[in-house]
C-alpha cells in the first residue's frame, strides 16, 4: 500500500469494514506519509461518505455504527504514530472540546480532539451534550486557552453563541478563545458570535496552532 492510498481507507470505512481499517491504518503507521491528509481524505472521508449514504436512505443505522467502528478503531491504531508526528503547538498548551448542550453526535469532535492531542495539545475531551458552565467550569480548572466546541444541528449551533458569552463573561485569567465547528457552522457564523472556525479536523490543527501562537 502507498502511504496516500487514500481510496482504499475511504472504501474500509464505507464498507464498514474494521479488519480492513485496523490493517491499513498499521501499514499507514509504519509508512512514512502524511498522516493527517491520510486520515482527513481517507478515513475521515470514508465516515462522511457514510453519512450522506445514510442521509440518502442507502444505509440505515447498522451501516452507519459499522462505519464508525471502523472508521474508531483505525484512529486508535494511528494515535501512537499521530503523537511521535507531533508539531507545533507550545506545551501544555489546553484545549476543552466538547459537543454543544442538546447535542449528541460526537464522531466528528472525537475526530478533533483525536488530532489536536496528537499535535500535542492537552486535550480535556467533555463528551457530548455538554452544558455552557461545564467549558467553562473545566477551562478555569485546566488554564485552557482554547474552548472547542462541536454543533450538528441548526438548533444547537446557537449555543456556540451562548458558549463565547459565557466565556467572556467570566474572565478567566488564561483568557481562552472560542472555536466552533460542525457541519452547519460557518466562518461567517463563527464571525458573527466571535469565536473562530475551522471546517474540519485537519484545518482545526492548524487553526488551533494559529490560535495559541
Ligand atoms: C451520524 C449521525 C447521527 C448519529 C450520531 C452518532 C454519534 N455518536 O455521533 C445519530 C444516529 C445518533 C444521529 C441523531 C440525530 N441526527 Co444526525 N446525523 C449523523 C450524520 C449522518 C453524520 C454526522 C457525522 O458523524 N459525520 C462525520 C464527521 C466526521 O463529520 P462532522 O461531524 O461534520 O465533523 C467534521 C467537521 O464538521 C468538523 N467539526 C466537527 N465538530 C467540530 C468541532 C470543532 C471545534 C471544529 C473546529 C471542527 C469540527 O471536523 C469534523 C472532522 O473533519 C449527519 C449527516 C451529515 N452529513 O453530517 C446527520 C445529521 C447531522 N443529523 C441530523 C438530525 C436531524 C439528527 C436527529 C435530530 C435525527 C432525529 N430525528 O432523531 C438526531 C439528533 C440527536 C441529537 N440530539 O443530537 C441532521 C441535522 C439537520 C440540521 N441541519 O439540523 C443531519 C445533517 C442529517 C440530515 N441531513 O438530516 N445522527
């Protein structure tokens, strides 16, 4: 396998196949490519593939867990090659993640939080369905200088919103920044609540490096 066999970890996760993605992701470990294109434009894509399949009607709700499983268990083979990978951000440099309150789908915040700790941030993962004081209670606690956080639905984004108030309004001394992700957000959505966006895992990296620098 080349180490940019994209197509085929694309076609493990849409198959749901979790042999297939456990034995591409060790070869992808061993080889020396570009982990994080990899994982963006296979697996990644793979999973979003699955769920417009799943949106279509094609798959139902087996296919779509299977493809998670998938889709799960090739990250964790790849989190030990991701952390020796590791770049950029300062040390300790503290991210609290989590998926906005009302909110459960947690897929694509793992994905974040899966590459961000592997590009050595310190990563507090909250879950999902997680409420306003729990970011903030858990950024106070850690001295965390950004606050991530994941919303899906047009009904929960506004709570990103509710998010950069509740952070400005209490004025921790690590002076965290907001950013927001999430198949309905928008760099203009995240313009207008003021926090910053980042459209996937891979960009959310870099945009979180950007934003600690
Ligand atoms: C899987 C899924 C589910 C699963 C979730 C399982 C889980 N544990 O996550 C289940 C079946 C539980 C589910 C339930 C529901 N779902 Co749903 N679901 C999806 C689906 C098919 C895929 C989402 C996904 O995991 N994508 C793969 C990941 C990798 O992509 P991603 O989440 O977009 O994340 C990437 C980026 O957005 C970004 N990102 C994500 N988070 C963050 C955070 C930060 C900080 C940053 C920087 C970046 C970032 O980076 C990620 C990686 O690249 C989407 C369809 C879609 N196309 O999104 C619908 C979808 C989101 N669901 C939808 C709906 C309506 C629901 C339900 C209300 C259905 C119902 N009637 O019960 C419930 C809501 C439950 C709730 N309260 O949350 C709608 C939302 C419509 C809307 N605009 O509001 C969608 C769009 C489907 C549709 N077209 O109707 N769902």
């Amino acid at each position: 396998m080349q180490a940019n066999d994209h197509e085929a970890m694309f076609r493990a996760v849409v198959d749901g196949d979790v042999a297939r993605a456990r034995a591409l992701a060790m070869e992808l470990a061993e080889a020396h490519g570009d982990l994080l294109a990899a994982v963006e434009q296979g697996f990644a894509a793979g999973i979003r593939r699955v769920g417009e399949l799943w949106e279509e009607g094609e798959y139902f709700l087996p296919e779509l867990v299977q493809g998670a499983e998938a889709m799960k268990a090739a990250m964790e083979l790849l989190r030990p090659a991701l952390k020796a990978n590791r770049g950029g951000a300062p040390a300790r440099a503290g991210v609290v993640i989590g998926t906005v309150r009302g909110d459960l789908h947690d897929i694509g915040k793992g994905l974040v939080a899966t590459l961000l700790a592997a590009h050595g941030f310190e990563v507090h993962d909250l879950g999902s369905d997680v409420p306003l004081d729990a970011f903030v209670t858990r950024a106070r606690e850690t001295g965390s200088r950004i606050v991530a956080a994941s919303a899906l639905l047009t009904t929960t984004m506004t709570a990103q919103r509710d998010l950069v108030r509740a952070v400005d309004a209490a004025g921790l001394p690590s002076r965290p920044r907001v950013l927001v992700g999430g198949a309905p957000t928008s760099e203009a959505w995240a313009a207008e609540i003021g926090a910053t966006h980042a459209e996937n895992a891979l960009s959310a990296v870099k945009v979180a490096e950007a934003m600690v620098r």
